[in-house]
C-alpha cells in the first residue's frame, strides 16, 4: 500500500512544514510497510503512540479477531464464562460487538475450559489464571521499563526521532521476543520440577497443602524517612540493587522469595538450617551498607499452608511480627527456632548457629513471646 505525504496530510497524520516532518514522513511510510492500518496510524497519533505501532503488530500480528461470542463459541463456553477467563488473565473487558479475541488468544484461553471439562475446579483454575496474569504483567513490565531506559532513553539523548526509535524497538524485538518466550518457558518447567519435588512430602488436607517450612520476613529499618533524602532516579537505582542482592541471597543461601513488599522481603525455606543461613547472609551482606538503611529479620518455623508459592497460618503471622521488634542488624528467632536448633546439636559435629535468649516480647496480635538472637558459632553455645 502506497500513500503519498499528501494523503497523510489530508489524515491528519503528516506536517510538512514541523520541524520534525522529515521524521515522522519516514515514520508513517516504515508503518505502511509494517501492514498497519490508517485508521490505527490516526488512533495511535491521539494517544501519542504512533512509534509504537510497529512493535505492537510483532507482539500481536494483525491477524482476524473475533467478538466475545465468537470466542466463546470456539471455546465451547457460556461468554460469561469466557469473559470470566479473560479478566482473570489480567485483561480488560471489551465491548460486546468489539472484535478483540485473535486466534492466538482463544488458544491461550482453551486450556482453562478443558481442564474444567476434567473434573478441575472451576475457582481454582480462576485463581491459577490471577497468579499467572498478574506474574506475567510484572515481567511485561520489566521488559518494557528495560528496553525504555536502555534503548529508546539513550536514543531520545542523542536526538533520535520517532523513526529511529520505532525502527530500533522493532528489531530488536523481532530478534529477541522468540528468545525471551524460550527463557520463559525454560524458566517455568526448571520451576515446576523444583516445585513438584518440594511438594513430595506435604500433607493435602481438605484440598490445601501443608507443610513444615521456615519462614523470615526482613525489612529495612526506617526506609520511608530514608526515601524521602533521595532523589527519584537514586531511590529507583538503590530498590533495583537491593532487590538484586535480596533475591541473589535468598536463593545462594538455599531459599526462595515469597514475595516482596514494598522495602519488605517474605523468604522461605524447606530446611531450618537453609532458613537460618539466608537470614545471616542477608544480614551480612548489608552490614554497614553505605547507601541503604540497616536491615533486620525475624524467623520461624512450623507447619504452613502454602497456596500458589505462598504461605499462610500462625507460623507467617509469628514471623511477620518478630521481625517488627528486631534491632538493627539482627535475626531474631522464635522459640520453636531455638529449640530446634539445640537439639540438631550432634556428639561428632558443633552446630554452627548460636541462639541467645533475649527476653519476652509483646507481639501485636499475638502475645508475649519468648525471642532468641541468631548468630554464628562454630564453638560450643549455651543458651541462658
């Protein structure tokens, strides 16, 4: 399709006499040779999205879409059910006779009404959809905010117009995007096999998975007077190494994150001596940190339910509240903790964590609450 710069002009699209007319002249053409559409060159133009239309047809190629009955008549479900699917996936509601569903996304959706036709629960599989909706919202995000600042920002500093930055973006997401869909997929059954076999040994009661984990919350004392001192590119730059080294941490130390949230980290970990050394890291490893506020942790242990990567019952609730009365710097533990520890202590090998008793302590929602500091030792330990 050819269009001359007197038609775009007559669209609404094109200026020949903007400062910037020669670029976005090329950007209009590049577009028509993408295969997109007038009507959506003059939508995106308002939005102030034009250089990203390219890109757009890569990540959903401009193929036949459907209406939701249509969708749903494929899917061989009601179209409440179908848009019931498409909300918990993370997506907006569409108009009843917009054509918004492609092929691609009907296969993207089938899954869920076959695995109702097995027997499996229609809300769980809901659920399921929320975890994996909202999961892959975060990585869509991160991509994007990657490509921004490491792509279109230096381009934009060099004095790149639209062109140039919409002909970049799109080769290189033609490039990487089938690369970043195997990264994914690898990633996904790499955790579904630690998954799977971490699970091996849980009680299911009642539909729900239990099991004896250690939990620690950590926390960075006093962040919120600490952000305000900074800048929003320095806070930006300090959250993404803090949540660098939280996470490098977690893992190395034989931990996994739960969750983040907010300057807070949640971790877990099957075995109690893991929980315990991912704690200490985690202390060590911001020590006197020049930047960040000091950290401190609170751990303990017992029997959980863990629903979707998450942990729920008193064990959490005891953890979450130990850590809001730790000192700076520290790792406090709860009695369970402590009592394990002793009795791991061996006749041939000296355990290597040592557990101070430092008084009761008033939880909120909780109670008084006998608490130990967790340390490292290598000699005998005593507990007072």
């Amino acid at each position: 399709m050819d269009i001359s710069p007197g038609e775009f002009q007559a669209l609404g699209l094109y200026d020949p006499d903007s400062e910037e007319a020669e670029d976005r002249l090329a950007l209009l053409q590049f577009l028509v040779d993408h295969g997109v559409e007038v009507s959506e060159m003059q939508e995106a133009d308002r939005d102030g999205r034009l250089h990203v239309l390219a890109v757009e047809g890569l990540l959903r190629p401009r193929t036949r879409r459907m209406t939701l009955q249509e969708a749903a008549d494929q899917l061989r479900v009601s179209p409440d059910m179908c848009l019931r699917i498409w909300r918990a996936l993370g997506f907006a509601d569409p108009d009843l006779d917009e054509e918004v569903f492609s092929e691609s996304d009907v296969e993207m959706m089938g899954l869920l009404p076959t695995a109702m036709r097995l027997g499996i629960d229609i809300d769980e599989l809901l659920h399921a959809g929320r975890i994996i909706g909202s999961s892959m919202a975060r990585i869509a995000e991160a991509e994007v905010a990657l490509l921004r600042a490491n792509v279109e920002a230096p381009l934009r500093a060099a004095g790149a117009g639209d062109f140039v930055v919409a002909r970049t973006l799109a080769g290189l997401v033609g490039e990487v995007l089938p690369r970043i869909s195997t990264l994914i997929e690898g990633v996904h059954r790499q955790h579904l096999d630690i998954a799977a076999r971490s699970q091996v040994f849980m009680d299911i009661e009642g539909g729900y998975d239990t099991a004896d984990v250690t939990i620690g919350f950590a926390d960075l004392m006093d962040f919120t007077a600490w952000s305000e001192k900074l800048a929003p590119s320095e806070l930006s730059s300090a959250i993404a190494s803090y949540e660098e080294r939280v996470s490098d941490t977690v893992v190395a130390g034989g931990g996994r994150i739960v969750k983040f949230i907010g300057d807070g980290v949640m971790f877990a970990a099957d075995e109690l001596e893991a929980g315990c050394e991912v704690a200490l890291r985690l202390i060590e490893s911001f020590n006197w940190d020049p930047v960040l506020p000091p950290m401190r942790i609170g751990v303990a242990a017992g029997e959980a339910i863990k629903r979707e990567g998450d942990y729920y019952g008193p064990v959490v609730n005891l953890a979450s509240r130990i850590v809001d009365v730790a000192l700076p710097r520290s790792v406090l533990v709860s009695n369970d903790v402590a009592d394990r520890l002793d009795s791991s202590v061996g006749d041939d090998e000296l355990p290597s964590y040592l557990t101070k008793r430092v008084g009761a302590h008033k939880l909120k929602g909780i109670g008084s609450v006998q608490l130990y500091v967790l340390r490292r030792e290598r000699r005998s330990r005593q507990r007072d």
